[in-house]
C-alpha cells in the first residue's frame, strides 16, 4: 500500500471554506430572491440601502462576503480536523440562526423586523433552508476526509514527548485507538533514559530539542503528546512553551484531578482522555480590525499631540543638552529588532557599558523627564512606530536584546510574548508598571503571557481604558 500523505489541519480548513464559498452561494441566492419577492417594495428604502437596493451583481457579493465572515467569526476556520459530528452540526446551527438574525435586524432595522407581514415567518424558513444546505455539505465533506483518513490516504503526523516508561505504557494502551489511527508518529522525544522495549524500535527517535524545532520549522509536525504522571512542572512549562511557539496542538493524557477540574472534554468518543492545550491565538479578522484601530487611534493621537510638541521639545532642550527625540533598538514580534521612538529623558550619555534599567529617583533622568514619565508622555512617539507596523497600541513591552536573553535563561517561556507584536500599552504595564530590574520583567511578563493567551479587542479595549486611567491619574516613572 502506497504511504500516506501528510496533511495539516489548514488544509483541512482550506477544504471546509472551498465548499463554503462554493455553496454560500445558494444561500446568498435564496435570500436575495426570497426577500426582493416579498419585501422588495417596503424595505428598499430603510437600511437595506447599505446593500445593493435589489441590485443582483451587488447583493451577491455582499451576502457571500458577510457570510463567510460570519462563519470565520464564530471559528469555523480555525477548528481543528478533530471534532464530533454532533460538534459540526450544533457550531452550523449556530452560526447560520445568529447569522441571519443579525441580516434581518440590519435590512429591516432593530426595531421593525416583526412589523411587517411574514417577516418572521421568512426569517425561520430561510434559516432552515441555510441549515441543511450548509450542514449536509459539511456532514459529507467531514465524512468524506474522515474516510480518507480510514483508507490511510492521509495522516495527521504528532511526536511523543514524555518519559520512557510513561510512554511505553501510553503507546500500548492507546496504540489501537480509533482516534490515533489518524495519525503517525513520526518521532519519539525521551526526556530521560530511553527504556528500551522492542515494541518501539521501530519508531525513530528524536534526540533534542533543537532536532524537534528543526523539524516543527520544517511544517512536519501537527500535534504533540505529553506523557508523563508526574507532570515535573519545568518539564511542563517547556513542553506548553514549545508548543506554543510553532503552534502545535498539545494532548496530555488526563488524570483524575484533570477529569474533575473539567479540563477533559468528550468530543468524540474514541478520543482518548486528553487535556488540550490548543495554539491557534487570535483571529485574521480580529486582527485586520485591531490593525484598522491601530492605525485610526495613532492618527488621532498624533493629531493631538502635534500642538503640545513645540512645549515638550522646549522642556527637553531647556532641561539638557541633546536632540528631543529618542530611538532605541528592542526586539519586536518573532525576534525581529526594530527602532523605537520615545521623547528623550535621560541626559545625553546616560548609558554607557552595560544597558541599565531606570529607577526610582534614577540621577540619569532630567528634570523634564520626569514629568514626562509621570505622564507617561516620553511614550508618544512611538505611535509612528505603531503607523510604521512594527507595534500595536496594545500588546507586550518590547525588551532590548540585552535583557531579553536574560529573561529568556530563566522564563524561557516569555518566547511566546514575541509572537505578538509589542504594544504602547500592556496588561503587565497596567498591573505591574515598570520594571527596575530582571526579576521584576519577569514578574511583569507573566502578565504579558496571560495576554497573549487571551487576547481579544474586548481586552485590549479594556486594557486601553486602564491605561488612560493611568495616564489621568500620573501614575506613571
């Protein structure tokens, strides 16, 4: 029999919204035709407008854009390969209800959508309609890849991780199940001694880190299983942050504390009792719109900040000798350096040797540097930098090379913080403040880590609503 293919899950997802561009079509057809029928002469004129008046070519396009991204909002382009049939059906029947309620709220408007004759009714059975479309072609293409899967065509590839006899036993209990069957192990990584068992000979061994990252870069890897009881907590903390550094879904047998925390969910029955520890992080949509705010919200505070520049250039130059602006090498989104721009504070050579951290009532600070810190005014500049894309209004301090190979020797896990780009602002900003030494940036980045982790433009709205607070209240150093 011919080897099978490796396939990753975008793949997969790229399938899924093949078919969902295909078929949208139909139910872009159906509403457009449904609705001109019968409400064509009452709602070409009340927010209906934002479309296409009845115009066919127009509409068409709209409604096959909005409901992709519906589809894409609610993360039907982000799951993973690995999910239930029930899963399936239950995520379309939301996404296709939710959709459409929110289409007739916008054509008919908030407050009218039950005033006119048949509206509700129009609403319920095009919503069915949209159902089993979209969730009989789903139920047959995830048949169809599953079958795939079943004839060996394809293969998800994963590595094991874990100690020698933890893994010896895993690969005995749980070699059979349907579930793994999916998949190929590609490599086993032992973080202690290799047990030796004749039963795994034949699968090759990896031998590091450094041979594992080769080989995550190199896109061979989907999946990673953890295996070990005693959970060593160094161990695991590298184990997530590798994970999370190539986004790599991470399965880790459950125990019986796991079960009763609900950290173990039953999506499928032949599943084995993984706690899963996923690394998608935020969404493409998410991202184009905090990427729009970026820009706006910089455009806006440069816009303001332009008739307060000759006064905060004076207090600079009057203050020392020097230019008024400030520019710093720091390490920005996957370890790419780039210039930071800030109003200078300190004296003309204030750092010379070794890169030094301020501090409390730090001499190298002048006197109109401190004002602008209390204010946290010193920062403004660098919304050219967030215009220039290197940062983002929110997101994790960005470190100078210097200190970040310090803090990378004892919180290894801070790499994940550098797949996000920097920001003005920070959670670890707004609950910590500046840091004075090494220890303190690690307590700081533990902050950053838990954003990233749960990133959202509800937090970073929230995070920038702090930070104004802040900013009113002088609390900056």
């Amino acid at each position: 029999m011919k080897e099978s293919k490796h396939i990753t899950n975008r793949k997969i997802v790229l399938v899924f919204f093949l078919v969902d561009l295909l078929f949208v079509l139909v139910l872009a057809v159906l509403s457009f035709y449904e609705l001109k029928e019968k409400f064509g002469d009452i709602i070409g004129l009340g927010p209906s407008r934002l479309f296409g008046n009845f115009v066919a070519s127009v509409d068409m396009f709209i409604l096959l854009f909005y409901w992709l991204m519906v589809f894409y909002l609610f993360g039907h382009y982000t799951r993973n390969i690995n999910q239930s049939l029930f899963t399936i059906i239950r995520s379309t029947i939301r996404e296709i209800f939710f959709g459409n309620l929110i289409f007739f709220i916008v054509v008919f408007g908030p407050l009218r959508l039950f005033e006119y004759q048949n509206s509700w009714v129009t609403f319920l059975k095009l919503s069915m309609e949209f159902i089993l479309i979209m969730g009989a072609l789903r139920i047959f293409t995830f048949i169809i890849i599953n079958k795939f899967f079943d004839w060996g065509f394809i293969r998800f590839n994963y590595v094991i991780l874990g100690k020698g006899s933890a893994i010896n036993s895993f690969l005995k209990e749980f070699n059979y199940s349907r579930y793994l069957k999916k998949f190929r192990l590609i490599g086993i990584l032992y973080l202690d001694e290799v047990v030796e068992n004749s039963d795994n000979q034949h699968y090759p061994l990896v031998e590091s880190y450094d041979e594992l990252s080769r080989i995550a870069s190199e896109g061979k890897i989907d999946e990673i299983i953890y295996v070990d009881p005693q959970r060593d907590f160094n161990e695991l903390r590298d184990v997530i942050t590798f994970s999370k550094q190539f986004n790599l879904t991470l399965n880790i047998p459950g125990q019986l504390t796991d079960i009763l925390k609900g950290q173990v969910a039953i999506d499928e029955i032949d599943k084995p009792p993984f706690v899963v520890v996923h690394s998608s992080g935020i969404l493409f949509v998410q991202v184009f719109v905090k990427r729009l705010l970026d820009i706006f919200l910089s455009i806006m505070g440069l816009v303001l900040m332009f008739p307060i520049l000759p006064f905060i250039a004076y207090s600079i130059k009057k203050s020392s000798s020097g230019d008024v602006f400030f520019a710093q090498e720091r390490i920005g989104r996957n370890g790419v350096p780039f210039k930071i721009f800030k109003f200078r504070t300190m004296y003309d050579d204030a750092e010379k040797g070794t890169p030094a951290l301020s501090f409390s009532n730090d001499p190298r600070i002048t006197k109109a540097g401190r004002r602008l810190r209390r204010w946290r005014l010193d920062e403004l500049p660098q919304l050219v930098n967030v215009l220039m894309g290197d940062m983002s209004l929110v997101g994790p301090r960005p470190e100078r090379q210097y200190f970040l190979e310090r803090i990378l020797e004892r919180a290894p896990y801070y790499s994940i913080a550098l797949k996000v780009k920097p920001g003005i602002t920070s959670l670890g900003m707004v609950k910590f403040g500046y840091a004075e030494n090494v220890e303190q940036m690690i307590t700081r980045l533990r902050y950053d880590v838990l954003y990233v982790e749960n990133q959202s433009l509800l937090l970073d709205l929230k995070i920038l609503f702090y930070t104004i607070g802040t900013l009113l209240n002088g609390e900056g150093k």
